[in-house]
C-alpha cells in the first residue's frame, strides 16, 4: 500500500513537472510587433514546442528593439556563431546553462570584467590570452571546474 | 503578336513587377533560425562572445593584466 501511494504521488509530480515546463506562449500573448516578425509562424504557432516559441518569442522582440545598425552586427555575430566548430557551439551553450544558474551578483561580476576585457586595447587583451595560455592543462581545467562547481544561489526560474 | 513571345513578354514584366516590390517593399522579417539564435541568450546574443571567453574572464578578478614586459606568475597556488 505505502509502495503504491509512493508511485503514485512519484507520477503525480512528475506529470506536473513535465506540464509546468511544457508550458508554451499562446499567439495571443505575443505583441503585434513579435505577431509581425513571425507572421510566417501564425497558422503553426501551436504545434511548436514550448522552447523554441520561447526563443522565437524573444528573439522576435530583440530583433524588433533593434536599430538597423544593430541588426547588421547581430547578422555579423550570427555569421561568425555558425562558422564556430559545432564543440565549441556546445561548450559554449553548456557555460550559458551554468551561467545561468549564478546569482545575479556574479552575473555582474562577469559581465563587468567582460566589459573590461573588451575595453582593454588588443595588446592588453593578447597578453590575458597568453597568459592563460601558458598555464598547464591543470590549472586550466580548475579554473573551469571553478565556474562549474558553484552551487546555484536561488531557483531555476530561467527562461 | 505570337503567343510564345507575349507570353514572355507577360513573364518579363511580372519579374520586374516583383522586383521592384521587393526594393520598395519593407525589410523582409529573419529567418526562423536567425531569430531562435537571438532569443538563445539570456540577455543579448552577445553573450556568446562572453561565454567564450569566460575562463579568461573569470580569471580576471585575481589577477588584472600583466603590465608590458613582466611574467606571470598566477594561477600557481588556485584552489
């Protein structure tokens, strides 16, 4: 009896869980400048998983915010992101999963030093390259074990 | 005129038509995988570039850059 009540509060959870993550975004729900950029997706809406009506969602939005200007750099960007070896596109998608689970102070933090990073002259910014470079595979894999092994701060509520 | 030449003729001129729409039309919206590409990050599509260089990021915080001409020494005592 104890055994059966587990397994079925176990499935109720579990069905639960799938349907709050499978939660997706109606047509209705997206503004009349995200409706005109995927007017393509109108008929199709429904019948896309909820992740990628999350990510076409956003991306829509994005793209409406942008200047023209800023919508050739993101092509550029693209251009180059497709071009990347498709590990390294993985590698990277992996470190924006546990960068996402960082509070957002470290965010911050990160996001900070990046601007530094890129404010540096090409110089500067080649000598961390080297630098880090010159360290051995150890130091190099701790220092990346170090991003990864940090606890996640506060809930999984990401998009 | 001949039915094979108006009917190139008719062709000719629905090809400049949808030409000249497309010109003077508005921007054509992105393609599907441009926009999922886009919408991947959690602030900007420019958090790739950041993600890709994010261990020489984080390294930052202990050791700022090196001043021209002088060796490293970091990374030696991390834990």
């Amino acid at each position: 009896m104890k055994a059966k009540l587990i397994i079925v509060l176990g499935t109720l959870l579990f069905v639960g869980a799938a349907f709050a993550d499978n939660h997706g975004l109606s047509w209705n729900e997206l503004s009349a400048d995200q409706q005109a950029v995927l007017g393509h997706f109108s008929d199709t809406w429904d019948s896309l998983p909820a992740n990628r009506q999350q990510r076409l969602a956003t991306g829509a939005a994005r793209w409406s915010a942008m200047t023209p200007e800023q919508r050739q750099q993101a092509e550029a960007r693209f251009g180059e992101w497709r071009g990347l070896p498709a590990e390294r596109r993985e590698l990277i998608r992996e470190r924006a999963e546990i960068f996402g689970d960082l509070s957002p102070e470290e965010k911050r933090r990160i996001r900070e030093n990046y601007g530094r990073y890129r404010q540096m002259d090409k110089q500067r910014r080649q000598a961390l390259k080297d630098r880090y470079r010159r360290m051995t595979p150890e130091q190099r894999q701790r220092l990346r074990d170090h991003l990864r092994e940090r606890p996640p701060k506060r809930p999984r509520d990401r998009k | 005129m001949a039915s094979p030449e108006r009917h190139a003729v008719l062709l000719a001129c629905g090809l400049c038509l949808c030409a000249a729409a497309a010109i003077a039309g508005e921007e054509l919206p992105p393609d599907a995988e441009f926009l999922e590409y886009l919408g991947m990050w959690e602030e900007t599509d420019e958090d790739w570039l950041l993600l890709d260089e994010i261990t020489l990021v984080e390294n930052m915080e202990r050791s700022d850059p090196v001043p021209e001409g002088e060796e490293s020494t970091e990374t030696e005592n991390e834990s």
